[in-house]
C-alpha cells in the first residue's frame, strides 16, 4: 500500500502520474541495485523517489538536520543525534 500526501507547498500532483514514476524507481532499485551503505543505501534510495516526484529534499532540508541527513546519504549511518543551533538551544 502506498500512502502520499499529494500536496506540497503550493503544488499538487497527479496520483496516476505519481503512482508510476514511483513505480519505476522502485523496480529499478529492486531489479538493478543492490545495498550498500555508502552506495546505494536507504537514503539515497528515498531522494531519487523524491526526485522523481519533483521534490527535491537536499534543498528542503538544510542546517543541522540537513548535515545529518547528508552524512546519512554519504556514510550510510551516522549518530542518532545532530548539533543545536543557537537558536534551537536558547528555545529548550
């Protein structure tokens, strides 16, 4: 079962047009790759899907969390933690 909000920002999208270009990225990811932490692994996997529904997440996601997110894509793993900002701390 596939579930998507199909509303972001002020665009919308088509179900059907979605529904396939997801289709087709994960049969290729199914048929032509296959894990490897720093090359193919899950977050790379999830951009590509995101791309192809036109999100970009790399653009979406920056500062701490977009550091961490891309030591995922990189790495493969990282901490279960990223760095506070100034603003984030003084707020807690």
């Amino acid at each position: 079962m596939l579930a998507a909000d199909l509303e972001y920002g002020d665009e919308t999208f088509d179900l059907e047009t979605s529904i396939e270009s997801a289709s087709r990225i994960i049969t290729k990811w199914n048929s032509e790759k296959e894990y490897h932490q720093r090359y193919a692994n899950c977050q790379q996997f999830i951009d590509e899907l995101a791309l192809a529904l036109g999100v970009n997440l790399k653009k979406h996601f920056q500062g701490p969390l977009g550091d961490y997110l891309n030591q995922l894509r990189g790495e493969g793993q990282c901490e279960m933690a990223f760095p506070l900002t100034k603003g984030i701390f003084f707020e807690i």
